[in-house]
C-alpha cells in the first residue's frame, strides 16, 4: 500500500504547487477596485415640467441609484433567497453551495446549476466577461476574495442592486422596480419584490413583459426560498401568489 499512497500525496503536491504558483501570477494582474470605491454609474438625462413630472429619459440605460438604506428589508431579502442565502456569511466564495451546485449537476449530467456568490457577481459584472474558462473563473473566485476584504458586505451587495441588469434596459432594483410596476423601489410589494429578485439569473427569460408564464414560476421559486428561510410567514406566502401580475 505504501507506494500508491506515496503516488497520490505526490499528485495532490503537484497539483497544489500548480494552484499556488497560478494564484501567484494571477492575484497581482487583478484590476484595481477604484470603480467599486468611487462608483458613478451612467445615468440618463431626465426632462422634468415646472410642476416637477417626469416628462422624458434619455439615454441608453435605465437607471435610479439608491443606498442600501433606503432599500426594503423584504426586497433585499427576497434577493438573498433567489441568489445567495449566505452572502453575509460567506466569504465571497460560497463552499456548500459549490458542492451542492456540483452534486446537482453531476446528477443531471450537465451544467445546469451554478453557485455565484453576489460577490461573485460583482466582480464579473464590473471586470469581466461571461466567458466560461478556467482561467476566468479562477479571476473571478479571486477579485471577490478582494472586493470582500476590502468592501463591507453592504457596499458590495449595494454595488449589486444599483449595477445588475434586469431586463427592459434597467439597470438596478430601482430602476426595474420603475420600469415593471411604475412605483419607486420604496413602494415595492412582496410579490413584486420577488419577480424582481428572480430576473438576475436570467433577465430575458424571466421578463415579465415578454414572458409572464415563466416569470410567475420563478416569482413562485423566490417566494418558496424566502418562506423556507422563514423571511416571510405561510400567510404572506399564500397572499403573495394569489396576487395577480400588475405590469405598468
């Protein structure tokens, strides 16, 4: 037993030299965070009547900046629950979620689940491409290891709700929030909340404009994830899916 035991410590050496030298060469390469410590996203040009309407919006993307105060506790919960139940226990990289991710999709024979962090998300959003290789999701795992040591989790997950896009050209849980219910984010019911929260994994697909059978699944989806995390009581729940889909 002794030599195919001394094979196989000699292996997980070898491959763990490669890691740490790969590590190496790449963590110094990663892009400065100044785009996340001073953020200034494109807003558009907004038109306004003497009365102080909003009579016109120009320009290529819909945006509202907000701070994560004036964010509702059930928006933000409702998108943990979507994205990532433990973003404010994890350390950008969520471990369980990988094993459970990998596990799902070794069963299913192929990849149909991931395990993105919102820390994760972030950095891809603000510096990367959605390339699928080693070597982008290498960068990826090490700017959130980045991002969190020197953001707090409020910053990062406020990063989020104002840059991710969400369809209809809107940018940010603002501007969606504006752009499918015309109300401000302030004003957001659960239901509401939990269309928003389940457009990030995929904004086309999910857009209730175009496709309102698939939206109300996933809406029905996070709804289920924050009642399971016990965000919203079973009374909430059942209101929340009787309530019929209201489009402006």
């Amino acid at each position: 037993w002794f030599y195919p035991v001394i094979f196989v410590v000699s292996i997980g050496l070898v491959c763990a030299s490669v890691l740490a030298f790969t590590l190496a060469l790449i963590y110094p390469t990663l892009p400065s965070l100044e785009v996340l410590t001073d953020y200034k996203p494109k807003i558009p040009l907004r038109i306004y009547s003497a009365e102080n309407t909003l009579i016109g919006e120009f320009g290529e993307e819909r945006r509202a900046v907000v701070k994560i105060e004036e964010v509702p506790k059930i928006m933000r919960q409702a998108i943990l629950a979507a994205e990532d139940e433990r973003f404010y226990t994890n350390g950008g990289v969520d471990y369980q979620g990988v094993l459970r991710a990998a596990l799902s999709n070794l069963t299913s024979g192929g990849a149909k689940e991931g395990a993105s962090t919102i820390t994760m998300q972030v950095a891809r959003n603000f510096f990367l491409t959605n390339e699928k290789t080693f070597t982008r999701k290498l960068s990826e795992v090490l700017l959130s290891f980045k991002i969190e040591k020197n953001l707090t989790k409020d910053q990062i997950l406020e990063l989020y709700l104002n840059q991710i896009y969400l369809g209809q050209r809107a940018y940010g849980f603002a501007s969606a929030a504006n752009t499918y219910f015309g109300k401000d984010l302030k004003d957001i019911t659960l239901d509401e909340a939990a269309m928003l929260a389940g457009l990030p994994k995929a904004p086309s697909r999910f857009n209730p404009v175009v496709n309102p059978k698939r939206a109300t699944l996933r809406q029905r989806y996070v709804l289920r994830r924050m009642r399971q995390l016990n965000f919203i009581t079973a009374e909430q729940f059942d209101e929340a899916v009787k309530m019929p889909l209201r489009l402006a």
